[in-house]
C-alpha cells in the first residue's frame, strides 16, 4: 500500500526539466498531472507510459 503525499500538476513535462520533475515525483509518491502543449502529445504520452511502469 503506497502513502499518496500530495498532489502536482506539472506543466512541460514532456521534456526538459518538467520531465524531470514528473519523475522525481511520481518517485515520491506524489499524485501527478502531467501536462504540455498539444503538440507535444506524443512525447507526453510517452512520458506518462513510463511513470506507469515505474509505479
């Protein structure tokens, strides 16, 4: 049984630092929004199938 420690909604986060940061967090046990422009949508995917992975 995972401890949820808060809530995030992180804008950016199919790359860069705001990647990074969704990791970090997901990691944590924080419950994460993801988010990025709508032209990012393939590399935002990508990034939440990893969290899921990891999670």
């Amino acid at each position: 049984m995972s401890i949820v420690k808060g809530a995030a909604l992180v804008t950016g986060s199919a790359h860069g630092i705001g990647r990074g940061i969704v990791f970090r967090l997901a990691r944590d046990w924080f419950d994460i929004a993801p988010n990025d422009a709508s032209s990012q949508r393939n590399q935002l995917r990508a990034v939440t199938n990893d969290i899921e992975k990891i999670c």
